[in-house]
C-alpha cells in the first residue's frame, strides 16, 4: 500500500475512499433532487392510475437494480471508512468532515427504509392500479412520499457539500 503521496502523508486508498464516496452520494442527491423537481411534480399533475402505475413502474426498476444498489449502499461505506482511516492518521478535520457526511448519509438511508421503502410497498400491495383512483393511498402516499423525499435530498445535498469540505482539508493536509 502506497501510504505517502505527499510530504501530509495521505493514502492513495483514502483518496480513493473520500473521492468514491463523494461522487456516490453525489450521485443520488442528483437522483432524489430530480425526483423533487421533475418526477413527482411531473406525475403528480396526471391521473391517479398513471401515477400509481409509474411509481410501481420505478420502484421495480429501483429494486431489481443492482448498480443502485450498490451506489446507495457503497456510498455510505466509504464514507465511514474514509473517516476511520483519517482520524486514525491524525487528520481530524477531515475525519469530521467525512464522519458528519455519513450520518447525514445514514439520515436518508434511515429515511429510505422507514418512510420511502413501507410507502412503496403499500403501494404496490394496492391492488390494481385502475381501481386506486381516488382511494386514500395515492393521497397519503404521494404527499408523505414526496415530503420524506425532500428530507433525503437536503441530507444527502448536505453529505455531500461535507465530503467536499473533506476532500479540501485532505488535499491541504497532504499537500504539505
């Protein structure tokens, strides 16, 4: 392992962590940003059964999707590991950095799976989506739907606004 890229004594491997991380969680801030401003304004202006029929459409793609999968999960791994590795090299401005993206990370996973994840799975267990017209559950799901994933997108814009204050105090930290 190359452990001294500069006089600052940074890794490669952190580099290669802090940089992952925050092109992945730049990734789906991008993602949830464009579901806030284009997705669910543009199906929320059609008939429930469009809307249903969408939304079930993109949540089955989203689950059998294994890229990502693998993005919203590494994301929050190497953000961790990146933290670790920088606080146990000393630099800990960087390590809080990196530590505060990854709760903040963690906030939109703890949202995904508590509030985006039930909702979607009530909604596919609806029945058919020509009968959903007017039922309840396109009301609740859509406005709590839509609010939680505003919640994500702030954590996960806040992520990663600290991935890249990370990666500045790295790059001066072992620029020395």
């Amino acid at each position: 392992m190359q452990t001294d890229l500069a006089a600052g004594g940074g890794s490669r491997i952190t580099t290669a962590l802090l940089t992952v991380s925050t092109v992945l969680v730049g990734l789906m801030a991008g993602l949830f940003f464009a579901f806030d401003v284009s997705v669910m304004p543009g199906l929320a202006r059609g008939d429930d059964q469009t809307y249903v029929t969408a939304m079930r459409n993109i949540n089955a793609v989203i689950d059998g999707n294994g890229l990502f999968g693998t993005v919203f999960v590494v994301a929050l791994l190497a953000a961790v590991a990146s933290a670790a590795a920088e606080l146990r090299g000393g630099r800990r401005g960087v390590a809080a950095w990196a530590g505060a993206a990854a709760v903040l990370y963690l906030a939109v996973l703890v949202v995904t799976f508590t509030v985006n994840i039930p909702l979607n799975n009530e909604l596919a267990a609806a029945g058919d989506a020509a009968r959903t017209a007017g039922f309840p559950i396109v009301d609740r799901f859509e406005g709590t739907w839509v609010a939680a994933n505003i919640v994500r997108t702030l954590c996960c814009t806040a992520a990663l606004v600290a991935l890249v204050r990370a990666l500045v105090l790295y790059g001066r930290a072992t620029a020395r």
